[in-house]
C-alpha cells in the first residue's frame, strides 16, 4: 500500500517552458503533500508543503511564483515550473503523508532538464 | 530549524560483513525520527520510523535502528549485509507535531558480492 505515482519521470525541453509535475497518491488520500528538489550528491531539499484546499507554504529561497503549487484534491498535487530556465535542471521528488504523524511516501522522482 | 548530519557519505563493504550508519540531528525538542532507503533506479522507502517507546527500533530486511537523546543519534545497524542492500540511505527528522522532513545528505552503500 501507499503508493505515490509521479509523472512525468523524465522532461527535456526548451528554455523559457512551463512544466506541469503531477503527484498522485494512489491507494490513501494525502492531506499533506511536499515537494523536494534533489541536486547531485546533496540531501533532498524541501521546496513547499501542501495542504488539500489551501495555499502551499513555501520554504525560505523558494520563489512561489516560479514554482507554482496547486493541490486540488486529497489525492493530486502538481507543481508547475513557470518559465524554465537551465538552472532550474534539478531532480524533483514529491511525497505524500496520510496526516500528522504519519511517515511521507514518495514518487520515484522527476529529472527535468533545460536546454 | 532542525538540520541532519550523515558521515561518511561513500560505504563499501563485502556481503555478510556488518553495517553502521551514523546519523545526527540538532534539534531540542521532540523528534520523529526516520531512515529512507532508495535502491538503484526506485523511490525512496522507509526502512524503519522511531516515534516514540523503546529505543531500539526494528524496520524491515533486517535493519534496526537506536535513538539515543543524550547523543542526538539514530544510527541505522545491520549485521550482516547482502549485496541486495546496496542503495543509499537517508537519514530524516521531524519536530514533533510538524510533518516538514529534514534530511541528511545519504550514504552511499556498495555491497560486494
């Protein structure tokens, strides 16, 4: 069980594209869900945190404009990359919890690059 | 906020040898604490969680873990290792009453056969 399906797993595309990263959770419903960025050889970075029905909360740094997070449903969050740039190429990761005390099941990640 | 520190962050062992990882957190308060494992080419999976009780933790493929307050520690043990266990493994914490994760940087592990 707990299952946390994230497409698309690999995006390629030009400079200036948005991208939509969508995270599905499959078999519970996630009253919570976070966004990661992931650099090489570094921890996983928290980007924001979403709630079902509410704004997403981001962390210190992380531009909301650029990274638009929309969580519309117990079961869906998405993130948008608006405008993308080459320093934006990172490796995103989203999780999904049940609730408060409950540990975080992740997708299997998402390589973007930007050419 | 709270920040997590994992050593040695390559491992190379030969199977059936024994496994230590160290993990340390800066944090005063009430933790939850958690090891991640991700194998090569999937998601990561929780291995073992410490909310609260005993200490000594028992997770899943053998792994066990121990909180220690007084050191700020949760380190990830296996005796004895099988080249399946090569992945990297993450250390992460919780405050209590907050869902956020802080995680430490990982450890490499290769498991020779």
């Amino acid at each position: 069980g707990a299952v946390v399906s994230q497409h698309p797993s690999r995006v390629i595309c030009k400079s200036g594209t948005s991208v939509k990263i969508e995270c599905r959770s499959l078999d519970f419903q996630a009253t919570t869900m976070f966004w990661y960025r992931q650099f090489p050889k570094q921890s996983l970075m928290l980007m924001a945190t979403s709630n079902e029905g509410s704004k997403a909360t981001y962390e210190q740094g992380v531009e909301k404009d650029k990274f638009l997070i929309n969580h519309a449903s117990l079961t869906l969050s998405t993130l948008t990359v608006t405008s993308a740039h080459p320093e934006d190429s990172s490796f995103y990761i989203c999780s999904a919890s049940g609730g408060e005390g409950q540990p975080q099941h992740f997708g299997d990640g998402t390589r973007l690059s930007i050419l | 906020a709270q920040s997590v520190s994992q050593h040695n962050h390559h491992v190379i062992l030969s199977e059936a040898a024994s496994l230590e990882l160290g993990c340390n957190y800066s944090y005063g308060g009430t933790v939850n604490l958690f090891w991640y494992v991700q194998y090569p080419g999937q998601h990561l999976q929780l291995l073992l969680k410490y909310f609260s009780g005993d200490p000594l933790v028992k997770g899943i493929k053998g792994f066990e873990a121990e909180f220690i307050k007084s050191k700020f520690s949760f380190n990830l043990r296996k005796p004895s290792v099988q080249w399946s266990d090569t992945a990297e493994y993450f250390c992460a914490v919780n405050a209590y009453g907050n869902n956020r994760l802080a995680f430490g940087k990982g450890n490499q592990v290769v498991v020779i056969p």
